[in-house]
C-alpha cells in the first residue's frame, strides 16, 4: 500500500483543519518545501498536497507554488484543490505533479471530469470524493465541504465505469484531522461495490496499526497528516508497515 504523506496548503504555510472546518486550523512552523523534502528523504515516493484555498475559493491559488514544489524535489506529488477546468488539469500535470486530485467537480459535473479522464488518462486524475454521514446514508460534501451534494455516495460512484476511472480517493469528513482512525466499515464497503478502483483512504489516520488495517482492506493508498506533523509515528514506520 501507497502512504502518502500530506501537505494541506493555506496562504503558503503548512496547516491541518479539524473536521474539514476552515474556522478550526493549525499551522505549522515548517515550509512547505522543507517539510516535502524531509518526506522524500524519509523513503516516500508520493505525497498528497492540497491548496485549501483554492478549495475554499473553487479556483486555483496556490497552483504555482505546487508547480515550484514538483520541479524542486524528486517525489511524485498528487495535488488537488480548485480544480475547475481542463486547464487546470493541464497546468498541474505540466509543471510536474503526477496525477491531479479532482473533488467537488468529480460529482457535481461528471460529465466534464468524465470527459478530463478520456484527455488525460486515468492515471493522472484521482477523483477525491469526501463524504459526511447523514443517517444512513453517505453523502458528499462539497466546495470545501460547505455544501452538500444532491446524491448519495453510490450515485456518485455509478457515474464512473470501470473502463473509465481508476484512482478514488475517499474522506470521511467527521474524521479529518481528528486522530480518531479510519473510516474501515466505509472502505470496506466501498471495495466490495467497486474492487476495480484503486482507494485511498484519508480521514483520521492515527497510528501504524491503522495504516495496516486499511492495507489489509485492500487499499491502495492512504492519507497521512496530522499524525505525521504530530509525531505520532514516524514516516519511516508507516513506509515499513
């Protein structure tokens, strides 16, 4: 399993949000770049950066620091954050990122992400869809997780074939940021509908015992953060794990 290592992006600086909540931030004293490269030492060949104002905005804003952050240091970045067009797909992957994380967009216009998966190949676009709890059901949040959608996780999914995407990230928002564990009933769940998508798990990652239970589901990857910046583990244990 992939651990991916997590740089969340606020006017430049390394934060991390608790439940998804922009009025609940901490920030750390590390730059972005000295925080990557200490990943790349430790043994990391991915990381996860988001640009949080761009999601908050629905454009991209921090995009050319990204770009600075893929040129500079030799690890492959999966990035997201206001991404809104083709364009921005195209300006991620040209200045160096890897494979793009596509959100809000992925369920309210799946029929443009669909038509960005044909353009660029589903290796370079990893649909992100974050979800809250609503009764029983899963819904996905949107726009920064401000919003909710109008379909529940399945419906969403459905839009997306086999053939056509491969890489789905999933958050539960109730735990972002918490240090409550993975969501494991969720994933489960979600690779026994689709076994053909590769799923990473984020949301809650906490300690190396649950980077190994979210392996042992069958995902492909996991979301590491706040655990990282609070030394928890170490990014050589969860590599080892």
């Amino acid at each position: 399993m992939i651990v991916y290592p997590a740089i969340d992006l606020r006017a430049g600086a390394c934060v991390r949000l608790m439940h998804g909540r922009f009025d609940q931030v901490t920030r750390y004293d590390d730059h972005p770049a000295s925080r990557l490269a200490a990943f790349a030492a430790a043994g990391a060949t991915w990381a996860h950066i988001v640009d949080l104002d761009g999601a908050e905005a629905g454009r991209a804003v921090q995009h050319a620091l990204i770009g600075d952050l893929a040129r500079a240091i030799d690890i492959r970045i999966q990035s997201g954050g206001g991404i809104r067009s083709a364009a921005d797909v195209a300006a991620l992957i040209d200045a160096g990122v890897a494979r793009v994380v596509v959100g809000s967009l992925a369920v309210s216009q799946p029929e443009t992400v669909a038509d960005w998966l044909r353009r660029f190949g589903p290796d370079r676009i990893t649909l992100a869809i974050d979800v809250k709890a609503d009764g029983d059901r899963w819904v996905p949040a949107l726009k920064g997780w401000t919003e909710a959608a109008g379909v529940d996780l399945w419906t969403a999914l459905d839009r997306y074939p086999p053939a056509l995407a491969r890489h789905l990230l999933v958050t539960d928002v109730g735990r972002d940021g918490a240090l409550t564990g993975p969501n494991l009933d969720l994933l489960a769940e979600i690779i026994r509908r689709r076994p053909d998508l590769k799923v990473q798990a984020s949301g809650g990652v906490a300690s190396v015992a649950d980077l190994t239970a979210a392996a042992a589901l069958g995902c492909d990857g996991a979301i590491v953060g706040r655990a990282l910046y609070e030394n928890r583990f170490t990014l050589e244990e969860a590599l080892a794990a």
